[in-house]
C-alpha cells in the first residue's frame, strides 16, 4: 500500500486525541463532530444545510484527507449528512 493509506501528521482533537489518517473515514468521523459540536453550541440556528456543511468543513480543514483530497472530501460531508440525516 502507498503511504496515502499511512498515518499522517497527527492533529490534535481535543475529544480524541490522537492521530488522524488521510483516508474518507476518518474525515466523516471528524466532520460528524464538528457538526454535532456546532449543534450542542447553538451554531446551527438559522442557517441552511449548506451553510452548516460549510462552516463543519471549514473546521475540519487541517484534516490530512481534506487537504489531500477536498472535492472528495465534500462528498464524504454530503454522504455522511444524508446518511445521518444531519
């Protein structure tokens, strides 16, 4: 396997702490905690779906998956918003 598959840099979370693998799980993992954690602080209220996406994305930005592939990225986002119905 090539080192796409390889732990990248480590990035801090401060609920998990640990590493962060350049890989389409490990982005919807984080992108769903950052929505959930805009949700729990009220960040939500008043915007659209896209505007939600947007400000999750915008979160999980150093995120080794996000910078190595972004448009894939976003359609992890989209999946994992229908999937969870977020």
């Amino acid at each position: 396997m090539g080192s796409r598959w390889l732990a990248q840099m480590p990035l801090p979370i401060p609920e998990k702490p640990g590493q962060l693998f350049d890989n389409a799980d490990s982005f919807g993992m984080v992108f769903d905690e950052a929505w959930k954690r805009h949700e729990r602080a009220g960040q939500h209220q008043g915007l659209s779906v896209a505007e939600k996406k947007e400000r999750a994305m915008a979160e999980c930005s150093e995120h080794p998956f996000m910078l190595s592939n972004p448009a894939m990225a976003a359609q992890v986002a989209d999946f994992r918003i229908r999937l969870l119905g977020l």
